[in-house]
C-alpha cells in the first residue's frame, strides 16, 4: 500500500524543482494532489504527468500565494475536486540575495510576501478545511537558511526563520484545539533544482557551480529534489502522527558544523 493512501494534498510552487518532485512522489503513493502556482501552465503540466502515471490523482489550479482571495477560492475548489484536504506544502517561496544595506525595501516586502506572507494565508485559511478531514498535516519548506544567517541574505535570512517559528505557532495552535492537524517545517540546503539556474554566470557552468556548492557541504554535493521530497513525504504520512512543532534538517551536514 502506499504511505500517503487516501489523503488529499495541496501543493504551491508546485511547476517544477521541490514542488513538482513532491507532488510526483505524494501520488505515486497513493494521494491525490492538487498541483498550484503562477506558473499555470507548468502545474496543468505537471498534473498531465501524474495523471498518465496514476490516473485520477492530479489537478492543477492557479495560485498567486500573495493574494489572500486567491487562496480562500483555490482552496474551495481543490476541496471540492479531491473530496477534501488533509495535507498542505507551502513550498512557493522566492529568493533575495543581498545584505541588509544592499536591499531596497521594495525587494524585502517582496521576498516576505512571497516566502512568509503566503504561509500565513495557507494555514489560515486551510485549516479550517482539513478539521474534517483529520488527520492532517501542514508541511513548510523552510530552508537552512532560516537557521543559520549569511552576511548577503538579510530579507530571505528573516523570511525562513519567520515560516520556521510560524509552524511551530501554527502546531501549538492545533494542538490547543484538539484539530489532530500537525505542523513542521523542513530545510533544505542546495538543492540541484531550476534555481540553480539564476546562480549560473559566465565565470562558472552549472556543473561548476554544483562543484563549488558541493564543498560547502559535509557530504560533499548538493541534493536533490527527492531528498526534500521523501521528508515531506514521512511528514505528510501518519508515520509521523506523533511529531509536530519540529523542523527537518535536510542540509547535508551543514548545521552540524
């Protein structure tokens, strides 16, 4: 039997990299998925390549995770077509690599926005929805990142502490109420994903720029989509039906150090 049989996921930022590995991995164990992002036509995609592996099991929607009535309606309607929900990823969530001095305010709302604002606006407004379909569980792709600062990365530094103690709250909270919905946050480190592909200059291929990542990292490589994927995965099964408030180090051994 698969490990997610019978549970309704929600995934955002879900066209391609973390988001798509995961919504390929929940279906192939038996969920169905509900693929979002502002990428419509990549989620109609990847919804099309779950269907023709398990049929029945992928539907698409666009999602705009900074507006608050997007949200509320995709949410409805991804309740309606799967008959429920029970497992949310937050996974959306932007970049913004300079230091504090170096960003404009216009960059920093954004990057909050995008990586904390739309975490905000998924429990809230999921929660509701998942009650009665219990159990369930909110996953939130954090990042190292939001553990451990850097000199050059002041609004995504803030931003992925922010969803790291936000699900700790949101866990808490649940828990209060007796919802049986669990909350955690995972963090991953580089991950060999299409955003990589913005960090690619003319001094250094893709190859090279795995290279150099790589050394940063005790294990001495990057990963890749499917390592976030399976801790998403034991978090949205009832594997884990007994952690919640906890975060999951996929980072190679960097927060070891």
């Amino acid at each position: 039997m698969g490990r997610v049989d019978g549970k309704m996921a929600f995934i955002t930022g879900a066209a391609q990299g973390l988001g798509r590995a995961t919504a390929l991995m929940l279906a192939r164990e038996g969920a169905k998925v509900t693929v979002t992002d502002i990428n419509v036509a990549g989620a109609e995609e990847v919804a099309a390549e779950i269907n023709a592996l398990y049929d029945g099991r992928g539907f698409f929607a666009a999602l705009d995770v900074t507006s608050e009535e997007q949200w509320q309606t995709t949410l409805e309607q991804a309740h309606e077509r799967m008959g429920g929900l029970n497992v949310l990823v937050n996974n959306a969530g932007i970049g913004g690599g300079k230091s504090v001095e170096d960003t404009d305010f216009a960059t920093w709302k954004k990057v909050q926005a995008v990586d904390v604002d739309s975490v905000f606006l998924g429990c809230k407004y999921a929660i509701p929805l998942m009650r009665a379909h219990a159990p369930g569980s909110i996953i939130n792709i954090s990042s190292i990142a939001g553990l451990i600062a850097g000199h050059n990365m002041a609004a995504y530094n803030a931003a992925k502490a922010a969803v790291w103690l936000l699900s700790k709250s949101v866990a808490l909270h649940c828990a209060k109420r007796r919802y049986d919905i669990r909350s955690n946050s995972v963090h991953p480190t580089f991950i060999d994903t299409p955003i990589l592909d913005g960090m690619v200059s003319n001094a250094l291929t893709r190859d090279e720029l795995k290279e150099k990542l790589g050394r940063q990292v005790p294990l001495g490589r990057v990963g890749e989509a499917d390592d976030i994927a399976y801790a998403v995965l034991y978090l949205a099964s009832d594997e884990s039906k007994y952690v919640t408030g906890s975060e999951i180090k996929v980072d190679g051994g960097i927060s070891a150090m």
